[in-house]
C-alpha cells in the first residue's frame, strides 16, 4: 500500500501491519481477479503495479501475463518485507512511493494499480500523470476503494470531527480523495483513453459481528487515525469507534456492502 505523501506538512507516515491486512486476503483479492480480467493480455508486456502492497497479487498479476516484465512498488518496507518471496525473473520490487515512480519518466504497457492510489491526493492531476506512463496501444488498469460511498469511512470522519478528537487529531480531516466514477471516465477520455470501463462495485462482506468489521476495517481506513493519537487517545478513538459500529451493525452475522471502484483503458 502506498503511504500519504511524506511531503505534504499535515500528512504523516503510516505503519502497515501486513498480518492484520491479510486477516481478510481472500476479501481482498475478488476485485483484483475482477480487474485482472479487463486487460488485454500480450506477450512480453512491461508492467508496473502501483502500491503492491505484499507483493503477492503483482505475482499473481506476472503469471497471468506471458514473458512479461514486471516492476511492484510500495512505500511501506513493512508491506514489502517479504516480497521476496515472490520474486523470478520477470518481477521485482522496489520500495517508493507512486509519486517518486511518477516522476521517474519511465513507460510502460500496463499500469496496473490495485486499492492504492486513494492514499495520494488530487486525482484530477494524478490520473492524467498516471496516463502520461503509459505506451502507445498500452493499457490503464486501476481499482480503489470508493471511500467516499462506504459507511465506515464516512463513521470514522464524523467521530475524528467530534469532541475530544477534533482538537487531539489539531482538526486533520483524512482528505476526500475519491471522485464520482463520472469524473473518472470525463479524466480518462479527456487524456485519449478507449475502449473506456469504469464502474462502481459492490463486494459484499458476511462477517461474524461489529468486532470482524472492526479488524477489517483496522488494517487500512483506522491506521491513518490511529498514527496522530497518542497511546491513550488511540484507544479511547478505537472504543468509541467500536461502540459506534456495534450500534450501526448490531445484527449477527454483519453484512457490510464494500464499494469500489474499477477503471480500464487503452491509450
């Protein structure tokens, strides 16, 4: 996963767990099959995948594509200690952020990124950069989350914004990032894409209770709240956090509608 821009003055680094984020791996891998299926497949492609997280679906994403040359970066070393693991000729990894990969110049035949690029800002300047990566005849491939649509992430905001966090959390507000997939198929055109896919999904999540829903959502949309506490605030932020899920899904088993967005062009 790909960590808030270091740059930024009201952003910090983030601390992945990858065995909380793997808690759900099999919920988390269904969009990536979905997306995967999108591309147009070719021998011997370059590829990139931003914010591979594990490295274990850039694996997954290198065998489906024939002698294909594949690069998976992610800012976070915790997410890429064992990367290696998946490596062979044909794939490796390198820890740096999207924006450094960004501005490195280098093209490719697929960008692929899968439930990463809503970690950094403006994406009506960040899609088009994106798109100026891309080869002739290549392909754009992304998914992410649709925060902006998803009950949790709209809860988190509301209690980050209430007495005693505001002023704990000095008034950060995790910015709203996500557009309308309207805007997205506008950007993608705009900037010469074709044969143009973009739509919103639901992943639907059975989960045991509130507590699974909270694991869940603790290995992504928690973490940047978590790391602008101090230790008792933290937990004072997860219990409230906790009782407020237990009141807004109080039925056992949970059915959470998971919302993403997925988008696929050739330029």
């Amino acid at each position: 996963m790909a960590k808030l821009n270091e740059n930024s003055p009201d952003k910090i680094l983030m601390a992945w767990n990858p065995n909380i984020y793997n808690k759900f791996k099999s919920e988390r891998f269904l969009p990536f099959y979905d997306l995967a299926t999108l591309i147009d497949k070719k021998v011997g492609m370059s590829v990139i995948d931003l914010g591979c997280g594990t490295g274990e679906l850039t694996r997954k994403l290198a065998d489906l594509l024939p002698d294909s040359n594949v690069l998976g970066i992610d800012s976070s070393k915790e997410m890429l200690n064992d990367a290696r693991e998946f490596e062979r000729e044909g794939i490796r990894f390198e820890v740096k952020s999207i924006e450094d990969q960004l501005d490195s110049g280098m093209e490719w035949d697929l960008v692929f990124s899968n439930a990463a690029i809503q970690w950094v800002e403006d994406h009506e300047s960040l899609l088009p950069k994106i798109i100026s990566t891309i080869k002739p005849d290549g392909t754009l491939a992304v998914q992410l989350p649709a925060q902006h649509h998803n009950i949790t992430n709209k809860m988190l905001a509301k209690l980050a914004d209430e007495m005693p966090f505001e002023p704990l959390l000095k008034s950060w507000k995790r910015a709203d990032t996500v557009l309308e997939i309207d805007n997205y198929a506008q950007i993608i055109f705009d900037n010469g894409g074709r044969n143009i896919t973009v739509f919103e999904k639901i992943y639907p999540l059975v989960l045991q209770d509130s507590d699974s829903l909270f694991d869940w959502v603790s290995g992504t949309a928690l973490i940047p709240y978590l790391e602008r506490l101090e230790d008792k605030n933290k937990q004072n932020f997860i219990d409230e956090f906790k009782k407020r899920l237990s009141s807004k899904f109080p039925k056992s088993p949970v059915f959470f509608p998971f919302k993403r967005i997925l988008m696929k062009a050739t330029f």
